[in-house]
C-alpha cells in the first residue's frame, strides 16, 4: 500500500454537517468559544465540544485561553483556503445550502474570507491589480512586483513587517461566488484592515459582510477601476 496524504481523513472531519458550519463561521477570522460556535452548528455545548477536540486533533483548528473562556480559530491559512476553495467547487456542482436569506446578495458583493475580501469587490481587486501589473503569475506562485511594492507602500501597508511573518505575502484563493481569484496571504489581510482604517468599509462578524460605505465604495473603485488599460 503507497503511503500519502490522508484526505479521506481531513474530508471526514469537514464533511460532517456540524463541523462544516463551525469552520465557515471561522472563515470570518475572528475566534469565537464553544457556545457560539454550537449555536452556529445548531447542537449542544457537549457535542460541540467533542467535535471540536476532532478538529483540533486534525490540525484544522487553533485553541487559545483567555480568562475564563477557551476560544477556536482556523489553524492557519491554509485551512481557509481549503474551505473557500470547497464552497467554490460545491456552488459550481449546484450544491447549495438550503437556508437563504436577505444577507445572500450582500455576501457575494463583499464579505470576509479569514480577514481579506472577498465576493465580487474582492475579485474585481485582485483583477484589477494584476491588470495594473503589480502581481504576475510564476507557476502557481502569485508573486509582487516592484510596482505593486510601490502600490502598496503609498497605501500605507508595511510591508517590510509584513515579509517578518511566517505567513505567505500574497496568493491567490478561488472565490466560492465569483469562481474567480481573489487575493488572500497577508498583503489581502492588510488591504481589508487598511479599508476598516480608512472608514471605507466595516465588516458584519455575525454575517461576514462587508459594507462599503457611499465614499469608500467609489474611492475603492477608483483605486481598484474594472477597466484598466493594458
């Protein structure tokens, strides 16, 4: 028998309903405790519990302490990736969850993928920026090129800090709604908290909307125009 990744492994302990909806109420980036998170799932604090000891054991989850309260986030990146990457493969198979609702719209306009944006504005960002050449595509690597570094230091983003941090600067992720790249890695996260700065935008934690206000909304459509000449 060859020896691999175990996916049948990691597929299991994302496919039961339950956990599924725990990791995309993490996909917001902010840690939430157990009872949110059973609230979230729709089960009890002790079942909650149990599932979340499996995902931990899998290396999905990340646990912190602070006072009394135990807190879960996704391990890392890469875990969101995976899940967007998911919820994309199963919107394009017509899987779709049933429960529906107002907010639907206002997600695939703008909403949080682990704290960088993503639906439609996140996606006309990343379409923009690599039109205006400051990403180029190496392989699979997304890589940043000296007039992105130039773009993104006049924005105020440090990205000498940036570069410091373990994570990966830029890459791309499939939008589940758009079906086309948006920009995760760190420099996406910076963009997302400089928008939150700037007042352009604010982000719903219960829903994972982003809403734009009137100014931020065209100053981003300037700073990140559909048409750009090539």
């Amino acid at each position: 028998m060859k020896e691999g990744p175990d996916i049948a492994y990691v597929a299991t302990l994302i496919g039961d309903p339950a956990r599924a909806n725990m990791l995309t109420a993490l996909m917001s980036g902010k840690a939430l405790t157990v009872s949110e998170l059973a609230e979230e799932a729709g089960v009890t604090i002790q079942t909650a519990s149990s599932h979340l000891s499996k995902l931990y054991v899998g290396g999905l989850l990340r646990p912190r302490k602070q006072g009394r309260h135990k807190y879960f986030s996704l391990a890392n990146d890469e875990v969101a990736h995976v899940l967007e990457g998911l919820m994309g493969l199963a919107a394009g198979a017509g899987h779709l969850r049933k429960r529906t609702g107002p907010k639907d719209a206002e997600l695939r306009e703008a909403r949080v993928c682990y704290n960088h944006l993503a639906g439609d504005m996140g996606t006309q960002m990343f379409d923009s920026l690599m039109a205006q050449g400051h990403f180029v595509l190496q392989g699979e690597d997304l890589v940043l090129t000296d007039s992105g570094a130039a773009f993104a230091t006049d924005f105020e983003i440090d990205l000498g800090e940036l570069r410091k941090a373990r994570a990966p600067l830029c890459r791309e992720c499939l939008d589940w709604s758009e079906r086309r790249s948006h920009l995760a890695g760190s420099l996406g996260r910076a963009f997302l908290t400089r928008f939150e700065e700037l007042g352009w935008a604010k982000r719903d934690q219960k829903t994972r909307v982003v809403s734009f206000s009137s100014p931020g909304a065209t100053a981003f459509h300037q700073l990140f125009p559909k048409d750009v000449a090539h």
